[in-house]
C-alpha cells in the first residue's frame, strides 16, 4: 500500500507534515521543505520546493494576542512569587519583567506563528462568505 499524497489544497491527509514542525523547523505545510520563514519573524512568499503561496494565508495578530496573555499571565504570577518569597527591591522588578516577557514573547512569536499557518493551510480556513442567491 502507497503512503497518501498530499492534497495541494491542503487539510485531509496523513503525509502532511505535522503542524508544530511549521513552528518549531519552519517547515512548509504542505511539502516539509524548510522554506516557511525568510528571516525570524517574516514569512517567505512561496515555498521554492513545491510553489505553495504563504502570503494567501492570513495569520495576523492572533499568535501576538494569545502569546501575550498567557505570557503576562505567567509572569504576573512569577512577579508576585518573587516579590512575596524574596522581596527585592523594585528596580529589580522593573528590570527583570520586562526583559522576560518580551524574550518570552519574541522567542515564542516564530513558533507560534508557523503553527497557526500549517494549521489554517490543513484545516482549509479561508475568509467567510456569504453566499449570494
């Protein structure tokens, strides 16, 4: 038995590459090519392997929105564990926060970003429409 093809369309099929390896590796979703990401943050035009176009997919400001509050969340809680256990003093908390949160932020951004690519080009996610009588 042959392995199943995958479907240029996208979605459906089991010799897709998994979605987190569009994150972590920065593989296209559609062939595996390590070609999704031109530099760190910015996603390439097209996959030179196998001509998917990655600009006809719209990631946006979603991995932004959710990084940031779980993020802020759990450095929230982090503040507050080091200011109940060690109570340093506050220029320490102004250094320290923000320094991590943004490394969190930006280190996790690419990853996050891939993921939520491979992840409309499997599920076929497009703009909603109305459909006209």
């Amino acid at each position: 038995m042959t392995a199943p093809t995958p479907d240029p369309a996208g979605g459906g099929s089991t010799a897709l590459p998994p979605p987190i390896a569009s994150g972590l590796y920065g593989c296209c979703p559609r062939c595996g090519a390590k070609t999704l990401f031109r530099s760190f943050l910015a996603f390439a035009d097209r996959c030179p392997a196998c001509g998917l176009e990655f600009t006809a997919f719209n990631v946006g400001d979603g991995p932004v929105v959710f990084l940031t509050l779980g993020i802020g969340t759990l450095v929230t809680i982090l503040a507050l564990w080091l200011e109940f256990s060690v109570s340093p003093p506050v220029w320490v908390h102004l250094l320290l926060w923000p320094l991590v949160t943004l490394g969190m932020v930006v280190g996790s951004l690419r990853v996050a970003k891939g993921l939520l690519l491979a992840l409309e080009f499997r599920n076929r996610a497009h703009e909603g429409r109305i459909a006209e009588d």
